[in-house]
C-alpha cells in the first residue's frame, strides 16, 4: 500500500507495525549467519527498476522470507574500464555500516565472475524526482517540502556524526517507502573523510556548492549547501542555479545568485538563503534546519 505524496498523514501506529516487520525480516535474512555465500539462486528476480551506466537495478524476491528487495547488478568490466572499481568498494564499505530509519539499507552484496550484486530494501514510493515530476507544476506543496527536508537533515546529520560526506543529495538519490518517507540511498559519491578535508569535484553539476567548483579544499558542509539547493527544487520545480550552460551555472554559483518566486513564504526562503551561503562556515548545521521555524510550523499544523 503506497499513500502516495500528500496524501492524508499515515498513523503513527501504521508507521511503526512496518518498521517492526521491516526489522524482523531483516534479522531473519541475517539467520543465514555472516559466512553465508549469497548468490542470485537465493532470490527471485522480477521487473527492471532502472538502469545505469555500470548496470541494471531489479526487483527481487528473497526465497526464504519472500521479502520483496531491489537488486543493483554492477558489471564488473564497465567498472575496471572507467576506473570505477574503488568507489563500489567505498561504497559498499560505508552502506553496510550505516543504520538509519531514513537511509536506505544495504542488506547484503555478493559477486560472481563478471558482476558485483548490491541486495537493497526496496522503496516502493520509487524515486522522489519522479513523484516531483508528477506533481502540478512539478513541485510540492511547502508543507510536504518541509517533511521531506527534515528528514533528509535527519539522514544527513546521521551521516555526518559518523564521518561520512554524501556528496551527491538530489531528488534522484532519495526514495520514498510504502509510507512516502524518505530514504537516501546511493552513496556512490560517498566519502568516509576524518580528517574532514577534501578536494575531489563530484555530484550533479547544479548541487555542486562553490567551494567544489573554485577546487577548493571542503568538508562536511559541502552536504549543507546542497540541502538548500534541494529544498529550492522541491518548491520552486527546478534548481536554484539552472541554466542551459554549465559555465553560467558555475558563475550563479560562485555569485550565489538566487531568484527567489513570489509564491515562496517568507520562511522558506529564510531557511535556504542561510544554507545557500558562499562560506561553508555561514550555513545552518543539520540540527539548525531541524529546528528552523519553517520546518518546526509544518510539523504543528499536521
């Protein structure tokens, strides 16, 4: 049962049975103990979900639980060949030691001679560009903006005490469950950084923050900056710094030119011009989105 974006609130005790039942059949997966060999014989694959450039992601069925997971297949060749084969194996590194309510699980991964298997929770509610797509005029409410906000700030913050930089927020890496929660997931771009020091230009062109795009050594608030642009788009129906160049998008960037709608509240557009700031030190932490009044009013109301 999907409830769909906008639709009526799903009740607490709703929300809960499903995270128990979730928890349950994950543990009874891990029964198999963490020497178990895995292969595609244990699961039953059903219908494309989406392809990439390394492979195809599927629905599958787990044979023992009949737990319904989605399965991303890597070919092995396509990664050695665009030197990709370092950032699964980060990838898997980080995925399998996070443990979130809105960060998409990684189950389990095996490999054969020619793929590498990443076993996902599926998030039925599918990918939450597609539903922004959907919407009229291709954006939500502020309301539903706002719940969809906090809960990346959750993930994010979550990421963040652990050491880890997502890199690559957007609506494409963020799922909806059964209940339109949001799950962040694909953590390609991730990076386990202690020593909160990078300089490594990655993400989507209009997400990247000025520090990125000048080649500037970063940190965690790189993900920060990228909250505000996310946020923009889920309101507005686009990025803030979207044009049809990418010089001139790097130029808004770097200006932090904002157009701001007239149909925006006076308080989202406070909550993103504090994220949207040239200096990474100048932006709301992931606790400050989480109390800012915007995200706070949202919450009373429903």
């Amino acid at each position: 049962m999907f409830c769909g974006v906008g639709s009526s609130v799903v009740p607490d005790t709703y929300r809960d049975d499903l995270i128990k039942l979730h928890r349950k059949i994950i543990n009874d997966m891990k029964l198999k103990g963490p020497d178990y060999r895995w292969s595609m014989n244990d699961f039953q694959i059903g219908a494309p979900l989406g392809r990439g450039k390394f492979g195809r992601v599927y629905l599958a069925r787990e044979k023992n639980t009949h737990y319904m997971v989605a399965i991303k297949l890597l070919i092995k060749s396509e990664l050695l060949k665009h030197g990709m084969q370092h950032q699964v194996i980060r990838e898997i590194e980080i995925q399998t030691h996070l443990s979130h309510p809105h960060i998409l699980p990684l189950l389990t991964y095996f490999q054969d001679d020619k793929r590498i298997y990443l076993v996902l929770e599926f998030a039925s509610g599918g990918e939450l560009f597609k539903q922004l797509q959907n919407q009229h005029n291709q954006r939500f409410s502020e309301a539903t903006s706002a719940k969809f906000i906090d809960q990346v700030a959750d993930a994010i913050d979550y990421c963040h005490k652990n050491k880890v930089i997502h890199r690559d927020i957007k609506p494409e890496n963020l799922l909806l469950t059964a209940t339109g929660d949001i799950m962040l997931a694909d953590f390609g771009w991730s990076v386990h950084a202690p020593c909160s020091k990078r300089k490594t230009m990655c993400g989507t062109v209009d997400y990247l923050p000025p520090e990125m795009i000048e080649n500037r050594a970063y940190n965690e608030k790189v993900d920060y900056w990228c909250v505000g642009v996310l946020c923009y788009e889920l309101i507005v129906g686009k990025p803030p710094f979207e044009t049809n160049s990418q010089n001139l998008t790097f130029e808004r960037i770097k200006k932090v030119d904002v157009k701001y709608p007239s149909f925006m509240s006076a308080l989202a557009k406070d909550l993103i011009s504090k994220l949207l700031k040239y200096n990474p030190s100048d932006r709301l932490t992931m606790t400050e989105v989480r109390q800012h009044p915007w995200i706070l009013s949202t919450k009373t109301k429903s």
